[in-house]
C-alpha cells in the first residue's frame, strides 16, 4: 500500500468520502501485480447512502408515471385525465346528491345510475368513480355503451363468452351514455347477460350513465327489459343543471392604463 490517499466530495450531502485500498490478491505467498489499488465509493458522484436514496427515488418516479399512464388508457386520454376529476367537478344543487354519493362510491355495495341532459357531468362523476377505484387497485373497465357491440361482432361463441365473464368480474364496471343510438337486439342481449351475471354473482360496483331516465330509457329501447334490471340494482340519481359546453366562462372588464 503507497501512502497515497484520495478523498472526494459526494455532490448531494456534500460528504468528504475517503478512497478505500483493496488489498492485492496473494499467489504463493506473494502479491500479484496490478491487484492492488485504490478504489473510489462514489456512484455516479454520490455516495452509497445518497446513491441508494436516489434509486429509491426513482423507483418511485417510474411506478408513478407507469401508474399516470394506466389511468390514461383506463380514461381514453390526456384530456379525461386532466379533467375528471373530483376535485375538477362544478358542485351545484342539481348535481350535489350525484357528487357525494360518487365520492363515497364502494365497488363492494354499490350500483348507481346517473341520468340527466347533456353536459351536466354523468360522465365527469362515473369517470372520477373509475378513477378512484383504480387508485384503490380494483380491476375497472370503462366502456362506452354503442362500443358493446362492437367489441363482440364477428366473435366466436367462446371468445364473446369470454368477453361477457370479463366485464361480469370487473370490480368497477362503467357503461356511459346507455340508449345512445340504435341498440340492437343483439346489444340488449348482450348488455342483459352481463346485468344478470353481475347481480346472480353479488357483484356491485356497477356506474351507468344516460341522459335518459329509466322510464324514457324504456320507451327508447322499445324494451323494458334493461330499465327493469337497472332499477333492481342501482341507486338512480338525476343530474340537474346547465350544459356546462354552452355555458361561457365570464369575461373580466377591460381596465384603461393610466
């Protein structure tokens, strides 16, 4: 060992850090050449206990963004990311009763049916339920209700049977603007299995959303059947307010400069 000692400053505690002297590695009794050396402690120019802290640091930052964009693809995009949001929701008389009881939403009790006009925030609230039970670790699945039969046309009996039991074991399951369109036989068959497998296994956690109340929903579907089961199941909350999309946000008057 030489007398030389190096010492370096980690660029985080601003710790002096010594070097360490590794032995030479012993041959017969006698030190093999070039084995022996002096050998930093810093990673990176941080010392063990900074560098450690740091990748914990970054464990955590890559599990969040991970976790940011789940619920990005869960919510269908930045923007539904951005807004739906309890926090982001315009309380009101008309809308109270929906904003609490979907705050206090429980996957393991609860089926809700949220109905009103355009633009009163059906679609605001039932998002915020999925995000918070995504955030809770619940398997949730958003689905758009014209979307339905689409993601089972053309399927073979055993993968559109595969699909129904998915949406029946989702812990949350959305189904937004109901009676949007033209449902066909087909749909209601499909949508009817899926209400009757959630409630002959117990499962809640369902969130509907129309702008119809059951009794309009019925005269749109020509079919009582759907409303029947929807009213079996879900707690039915009406959303009353303006479209917040016509409503314009307030000018601020114009100030003359001195």
């Amino acid at each position: 060992m030489t007398a030389f000692l190096k010492i370096e400053e980690c660029k985080l505690c601003h710790r002096d850090i010594p070097w360490e002297w590794v032995p030479a590695i012993l041959l017969g009794g006698k030190s093999l050449a070039g084995t022996g050396v002096w050998r930093s402690h810093l990673v990176g120019g941080q010392c063990p206990t900074c560098f450690a802290a740091t990748e914990i640091k970054r464990k955590k930052d890559d599990e969040a963004q991970d976790l940011r964009e789940a619920v990005i693809r869960l919510l269908g995009g930045e923007k539904p990311y951005r807004r739906f949001t309890f926090e982001g929701f315009q309380a009101t008389p008309g809308n109270r009763l929906a904003f609490e009881k979907a705050k206090q939403f429980n996957s393991q009790s609860d089926n809700v049916y949220f109905w009103g006009s355009c633009g009163v925030g059906k679609t605001h609230l039932a998002y915020a339920i999925a995000r918070q039970s995504f955030d809770q670790k619940q398997r949730v699945t958003i689905l758009f209700a014209p979307q339905l039969t689409r993601k089972l046309r053309m399927k073979d009996p055993d993968t559109e049977q595969q699909s129904i039991d998915h949406f029946i074991r989702m812990d949350t399951l959305v189904i937004d603007d109901l009676g949007m369109g033209n449902e066909t036989p087909y749909a209601r068959q499909i949508l009817q299995e899926i209400l009757d497998g959630r409630d002959f296994r117990d499962r809640n956690g369902l969130v509907v959303t129309s702008k119809y109340s059951l009794t309009g929903l019925a005269q749109k579907l020509n079919d009582d059947t759907i409303p029947s089961r929807l009213a079996g199941i879900c707690r039915v909350i009406e959303l009353k307010g303006l479209d917040h999309r016509l409503v314009l946000a307030p000018v601020e008057p114009r100030t003359q400069r001195d």
